[in-house]
C-alpha cells in the first residue's frame, strides 16, 4: 500500500508555507513571504501578515501540487498550524485547511508550530530518533524539550525567560542598523568580524544563577550589554566595528545555546540532540553544535536551513507522523490558538 499523501500550511507569521509529503518523502515545499511588505516598520505587522496571507495562498498551493504533481483529490490528509502564532495570520490556514478537509472528505490534523519544527528532522532523519532532547529557537521561542514522541509527549526542560534567541538576534541587528528579519543579516556579516573581539555577558551561567536556572535561557541582559557598548563607542566618537559587535554577540548566543542543549542530554541521559527553529539556521550554530556534539559523543541532528526557517513541510510532517502513529483527527470547527502551548503537539 502507499503511503499517505498529506498537505501541510503554515500560516502563523509572515510566511504562507505548503508541503505536499507522502509518508515522510518530501514532495513539494512552496514558500511565499510578505517579510518585504514588514521591513520599513521593523518587525512583522499582523494585519498586513493576514492579509498577503489571503492572497498568497491558493496560488502556492497551486504550484505545490504543481511541483509534487498531484491532484487535490489524491490528498488523503490535510494538517494545518493551529498555533502558536499571530491569530489573524492562523485563522487564514486553519480556514483554508478546515474548507479542503470538508470539500475533500478527508481527515484534518491540527498541529503546534513549535512540535512541527521539530518533526521536519524525520524528512531527514527518519522517525525512529526518539527519544530525544531538541533545541528550539525561533522568533517567539526559546526552550528545552525531551522529546519522547513529537506527536503526543514532548516535555519542557527550560526555557527563556525573557526575550527568545531570534528576537534577541533581531533586536541587536536593529540597533546595528541591520535590515530586519536580523537574523541572517547578523549571521552574514558575522562571518567577517572577530569572535573574540568582545566578551558579553552569557546569560544563566554563572554558579549562583546554575542552582535555579540550569535550562534556562535568558538574552535581555545580552541585549542591553550590547546596546550599552554601541552607545560608550558612539559617546566616545570611535568606530563601530559592527562585523566584530555581531561576530561576538553572536558567539555570546550560541555559546550559550549549545551549552545547556548539551547539559540538558547529559541530565536526561540522552545522547541525541536536535535543533530545530529558525535560529538554527544559523551557521556558527550549526559549526559549534557539530563540534561540541562530536566532542561530547552526541549525535546532532539539524535539518538543512530552508527546513529550519518557518515552512509548510513541517507541517505536512507532522500531520504525516499523527497518522502513522494513529493520533486521532482534529473535529472540523476547531479553534486556532495563538498561545497554544509547546507540550500540546496536536489539537
Ligand atoms: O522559526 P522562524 O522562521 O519563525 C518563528 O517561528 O519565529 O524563526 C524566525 C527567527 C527570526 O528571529 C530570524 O531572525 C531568525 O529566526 N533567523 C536567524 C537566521 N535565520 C533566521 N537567526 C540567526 N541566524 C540565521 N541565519
Ligand atoms: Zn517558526
């Protein structure tokens, strides 16, 4: 028997991702972003999110079955990001998901954003890597998870406390006078700056704050550390060296991230570690993981960066595993949640 053709949208930020899986080969992965339509104002703007959402989506699912070359009809299951995300920009997805699995007669799967960033290692890795400890580290979120089964039992072990690592990113690219989205503008110039030019501060490291804080993650004071330095060179009329500012705040984040990744296997006793989120499309996280984990006897799992960054096929893949593993359909007239929680993969 074949294995199940299952579509996947992705509608929770500012952008309209399809993936188009059978079991858990990758069929078609169509991407449209309205992050050009955000830039001038600096972060992504809901309202204008919603709507280039409403228009980009038929034509991109469109040229998903395109690319996959399949017929609507051929789907045996739609899944659909139920949240977390902005509520405008969901109620696009979840409409359009909620219209297809009724028009089609097919099953529905609700999935949590955060879980299906996880899950897209299975395109990669296969399904047979639980349990495991996962990294994530996206625009909203910042955590720890012990991963049992990414579809129905994934456990917070830290998280952020304050702002998560890509707004983190985001905000010092803002105060660089970087584009937004930060992120990969940071990771880019980075690339020609000095390390170890710059000793910020790591946050949740230091012995008092390891008692109560050991998988916790916390950026604002990075933020401020940095914003603070700009602010002495400005004041003192010397150069700001922004590719040598990104390059170590840039090591202060990662540092930070892989540390506790690797201190959350050891305590869990765990010694498979995924990262997942658009973060971990960073390439000095993704050199420094590879190092550490090798060193450490870990083995890494990192989806390729396009898999990393907000996209439809990890949502397909999620939908993709709750068959295979049995999960039960979502009712049709569910309600998206914006602040669903990272422990509810599925609706
Ligand atoms: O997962 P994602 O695409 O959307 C959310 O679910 O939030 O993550 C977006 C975040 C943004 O903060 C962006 O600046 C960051 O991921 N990001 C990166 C890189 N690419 C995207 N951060 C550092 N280096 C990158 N190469
Ligand atoms: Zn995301």
């Amino acid at each position: 028997m074949k294995e199940p053709l299952v579509l996947g949208i992705e509608t929770s930020c500012d952008e309209t991702g399809i993936g188009i899986v059978r079991g858990l080969t990758l069929l078609a992965d169509e991407i449209a972003t309205s992050v050009d339509e955000h830039a001038r104002f600096g972060g992504v703007v809901p309202e204008i999110a919603s709507r280039a959402h409403l228009e980009a989506l038929l034509p991109t699912l469109q040229k998903a079955c395109d690319v996959a070359n399949i017929k609507l009809r051929d789907l045996d299951a739609v899944a659909v990001t139920a949240g977390p995300g902005l509520v405008g920009a969901l109620l696009v997805g979840t409409s359009a998901a909620s219209a297809l699995a009724l028009a089609l007669g097919r099953p529905l799967y609700a999935v949590n954003h955060l879980a299906a960033h996880i899950s897209v290692d299975a395109l990669e890795s296969g399904a047979h890597t639980e349990p495991m400890i996962a990294l994530l580290v996206s625009g909203g979120h910042t955590s720890l998870l012990r991963v049992s089964d990414v579809t129905a039992d994934v456990q917070p072990l830290g998280s952020t406390l304050d702002d998560a690592a890509g707004e983190a990113f985001d905000k010092v690219a803002r105060l660089l006078g970087l584009p937004f989205p930060g992120g990969p503008e940071i990771d880019r110039i980075a690339s020609t700056g000095d390390r170890s030019s710059i000793s910020f501060p790591r946050g949740f490291t230091s012995a008092k704050d390891q008692a109560a804080h050991s998988l916790d993650f916390s950026f604002s004071g990075l933020k401020t550390a940095v914003a603070r330095y700009v602010e002495g060179l400005i004041r003192e009329k010397r150069v700001v060296d922004v590719p040598a500012i990104a390059a170590s705040f840039q090591e202060a984040v990662v540092d930070v991230l892989i540390e506790k990744a690797l201190r959350a296997c050891a305590q869990e006793g765990i010694d498979r570690l995924l990262i997942g989120g658009g973060v971990a499309a960073n390439s000095r996280l993704r050199s420094v993981a590879r190092e550490r984990c090798e060193h450490a006897g870990i083995q890494l799992a990192i989806p390729r960066p396009g898999l990393c960054t907000d996209n439809g096929a990890m949502v397909a893949t999620l939908g993709s595993l709750a068959m295979a593993r049995d999960r039960p359909a979502t009712a049709l007239g569910f309600a998206s949640s914006p602040g669903l929680p990272v422990t509810k993969a599925l609706i």
